[in-house]
C-alpha cells in the first residue's frame, strides 16, 4: 500500500497504546492499576445523562448546523463571557465532537508549509502531530521543571521569527499540571499583538483548578481578535465518551472552521449537545465535587511519589495529572513505563510521550481511587527498590 507522504508525519496519542497493552495484561489474568489515560473516573452526572435520555426520545438524532444547535452556541458564549471576561456572542463559537477537532481546523486553516507554530514540550503530543502533519515548522517551547513547567519568556521571545504564524498555549497544563500566571499571560499577549501572531489557547482543564484564579490570554488588550479558546466538556463533566467540545474565536475565522467542520463531520451530535446544554445551565455541584475529590487524590499521590527513593515530584496547581522526576533512578522514562507496567502492574506514560523534553519523568494521571492510587504507590515503590 503506497500512503500519502504526510501520512508519515502524523503521530499519535501513546496513552491509548499503553491502554491496549495493560488491557492485553489483564487478559492474561495481570491485576494492572491505569493511571495512563487521561479521563476522569466519574461518571457523567444524572442530569446530564437524563437530558441526553430525554433528547435522543425527544427526537433529536438528525443533521444540525454544522457550527452547532443555536441554543448551546448561546450558551457557551455567555459561559465564555462569564467566566474570561470577554463579551461573545453566539456567532463567536463552534462546536466539535470532542476538543481535538480545534486543533485540526485551527493548524489546517492558519498554517502553511514553512510557518512557523510554537507549542509547549512537554506537551499534549496532538500539537506536534498536527504541525508536522500540515507541513509547518513545529517549534517547541521547553517547559522546566526549575520554572514549575513555565514558559521562560525570555526564551519564548527569542523563538518568534517573521515566519511565527501561530503560538499554542494550554493553562493548566498536560502532562504537568502547571498553571501560566498572569504576568506570563501578559508578556505572551503583547508579544501577539506586536509580532502579529494568532494564539490557540487551549483552556480545557480551566475548571481544575486547586489554587488561584484562571487567566485566559483572551482578556488582554488586542487579543479577543487573535485568540481562539479550546474547550470542553469531557474534562470538567466527565463526558469523554460523549465527544463534545467547542472553539470560541473571532468571527472572521468562524466560517472557514465551520468549514471544515461541513467537510469533515458534517456537525456534531445534536442529542449530547442537548446534554451540553443541561451541563452548562444546570447544577454544577457534581462537577464542584470531582474536582474537589481530584485535589486530594494530588495530595496523596504527590506525598506519596517524594516518599519514594530516586523520584521528585512537584505539586501540580491544575489538571489531574503529575509528571515526576525519575532520573534518580537511573534509567529513561521509556525504560520505566515499560518496567512498571510489566513488573509491577502500574500504566504509566513515558514523559517523552509528550515530546523531546519529557525525558526524565513520567506522567501519572489520578483520575482514580485513592485506593488504587496508594495501591500503584506501593507497587512503584517496591519496583524501583529493585533497580
């Protein structure tokens, strides 16, 4: 079979891979602890469910527009204008099945072969894949571990080039948890504004959040018109398996991502945007609830990790992952993932998953129990005394 040649330059999502190896563990009768995927471990809220029940009965299970059901684009641009403090309207927003549509349209519409895109690495791995893939130059941006996996802006400056054609943000952070502050915020949104770029600020952990506020680089002077926010609902409503996710951007770029959306999804499902709409206009406390549960679940995981010989791990201020420091024990992040999943029984994710600069650490989500949780620390534990 001859592919296309930009077919080699696409990637993937390693947590999947991992997932399918400890699913082949546990056929052969292994007790594996998964704390490799990046999905809460709730289930969806009743009300939420009930709405999409009462939608799919109701009769919703035909074509919609292609940009979303107007009922819900209204409702995510209040929520939008709420929460960032920008004023949208309905005609500012998209909606996808699932988040990682935005990533395609936005690269495929705004970069060209030789622009310039520069995204944070470690990184959710979609970003690069989809820079190459489109034949742009991917640029990454280190995030250190001595900066709390921050932008160094002085190094960000220094990667912007007349061919920088868009710059990918994501606050909190995968794999790393961190949170961009708001002076950072302001540097990179004035450094836009003079240099002329456009930002995908992908803010779809916005709502795990443990301390502060959340900052969107939409709120700064000059950027609603560059800015297009990523966001959704499998994160903060524990609707992974719905696949609903949405863009808010400036109008003009609005048609050419609905689009794309004509051309490729024909639109998204009308009966779990209904259940969108009852996430965003109804009870919250579930979601209140997980991401309190998910803040203790960090606590006991992080105490638990510095406990362990030859592993560091910084406090994770958002999301629901950590990312450790393993290079105490001698050995690659590839060569521990693959020893703890066989040796041990606990999926992890090679910090290199997440690009070039992940090397020495792993990346651990606690979207699980505290059971498992200290059930996985023990099992690392006693696995890295043997090394």
């Amino acid at each position: 079979m001859k592919l296309a040649t930009r077919m080699g330059r696409l990637g993937t999502e390693t947590a999947f891979e991992v997932l399918a190896k400890a699913r082949a563990l546990e056929a052969q009768g292994k007790e594996v602890v998964h704390l490799e995927i990046g999905e809460p471990d709730f289930d969806t809220p009743r009300n939420i469910v009930d709405a999409g029940v009462a939608a799919l009965q109701g009769g919703w299970t035909h074509y919609g527009p292609s940009a979303g059901l107007p009922e819900l684009r209204a409702a995510i641009a209040k929520h939008i204008s709420e929460t960032r403090g920008v004023n949208y309207t309905a005609d500012n927003v998209v909606v996808t099945p699932g988040g990682k549509p935005i990533m395609f349209y936005v690269i495929m519409a705004m970069a060209e072969e030789g622009d310039e895109v520069i995204y944070p690495n470690p990184g959710f791995p979609i970003y690069e894949s989809m820079i190459n893939f489109m034949g742009a130059k991917a640029v990454p941006i280190p995030l250190r571990e001595e900066r709390d996996f921050c932008f160094s802006i002085d190094e960000f400056r220094s990667l912007i080039t007349p061919r920088t054609r868009l710059v990918i943000i994501n606050s909190p952070q995968n794999p790393t948890g961190s949170v961009l502050c708001k002076e950072d915020l302001q540097e990179i949104a004035r450094l836009a504004v003079k240099h002329d770029f456009w930002v995908l600020a992908d803010e779809i952990y916005g709502h795990i959040l443990y301390e502060g506020e959340h900052h969107s680089i939409s709120a700064f002077p000059g950027m609603p018109e560059r800015t297009i926010i990523l966001d959704g609902f499998s994160k903060t409503y524990a609707m992974t398996g719905w696949r609903i996710g949405y863009g808010v951007m400036p109008l003009e770029l609005v048609p050419h991502i609905s689009r794309l959306m004509t051309n490729s999804n024909s639109c998204t499902a009308s009966f779990t945007q209904r259940a969108a709409l009852e996430a965003l206009t109804g009870p919250q406390d579930d979601a209140y609830r997980m991401v309190a549960e998910f803040k203790r679940r960090r606590d006991v995981i992080v105490d638990g990790l510095n406990a362990i010989k030859g592993i560091t791990c910084l406090r994770p201020k958002g999301a629901f992952y950590v990312f450790p420091n393993i290079k105490g024990t001698g050995k690659t992040s590839r060569e521990i993932a693959d020893y703890l999943l066989y040796e041990a029984g606990v999926a992890t994710l090679s910090g290199t998953a997440f690009g070039a600069y992940g090397e020495g650490y792993l990346r651990l989500s606690y979207a699980n129990s505290v059971e498992n949780i200290q059930k996985a620390l023990k099992r690392i534990e006693a696995a890295v005394a043997r090394l």
